[in-house]
C-alpha cells in the first residue's frame, strides 16, 4: 500500500490547489515582472513605463518580420522546385516559354 496521496508544492513551497489536469495551479504573481517587453511590432525591448511612447523604427519593423518569416523564406527554393516539377508547373514553364517573345 503506498503513502498518503500529497498535494503538489507550489514555487514558494506550500501547498497549491491541483488543477483537473493534474498539474498545480500556479499564480502568475509567483514569477517576477518584467519591466521590460518586446513589441509586437518590431521586436524590440521596451520598458513597460515606455510602452505608449515608444514608436518603432521602420528598418527594424523589416528584420523583424523577415526574421518571422525565416523558415518561409529558407524553403522556398524547395516549394518552388516541388512546383516546378508537378503537372501544373511543367504547363507554365511550357506556356512561358511558347509565351516569350522572341528576339
């Protein structure tokens, strides 16, 4: 038999109520604040009094949404030569190429 079925510790050490999951109920006043955040926008760390001044600048509003955009940008040669190589894609090359207007 084993022992007594015991309540999860929560980060302080006490006692916390078990959510139906099985996993504790954490307070989020538990983990610090922090006083700084990125925005959403541009990426860049803002104190979170300098939230509503804070204005982003256009070249980082860019790296920051190719950097989003990264996995898309680093598979396109790959979606593009899967294309390229289906029925519908061997048309449009073949269109293209009738298409062209000779020199």
């Amino acid at each position: 038999m084993e022992g007594p079925l015991r309540r999860p510790l929560d980060v302080a050490g006490s006692e916390s109520e078990t959510a139906k999951d099985g996993f504790p109920e954490i307070a989020m006043s538990s983990f610090f604040a922090s006083r700084h955040m990125p925005c959403a926008d541009c990426g860049a760390s803002v104190a979170a009094e300098e939230r509503d001044e804070h204005t982003c600048d256009p070249e980082r509003v860019l790296e920051f949404r190719l950097f989003q955009l990264r996995d898309g940008v680093a598979g396109f040669d790959t979606d593009l030569r899967g294309y390229l190589d289906s029925p519908e894609g061997r048309f449009e090359q073949w269109l293209a190429e009738r298409d062209r207007p000779s020199s």
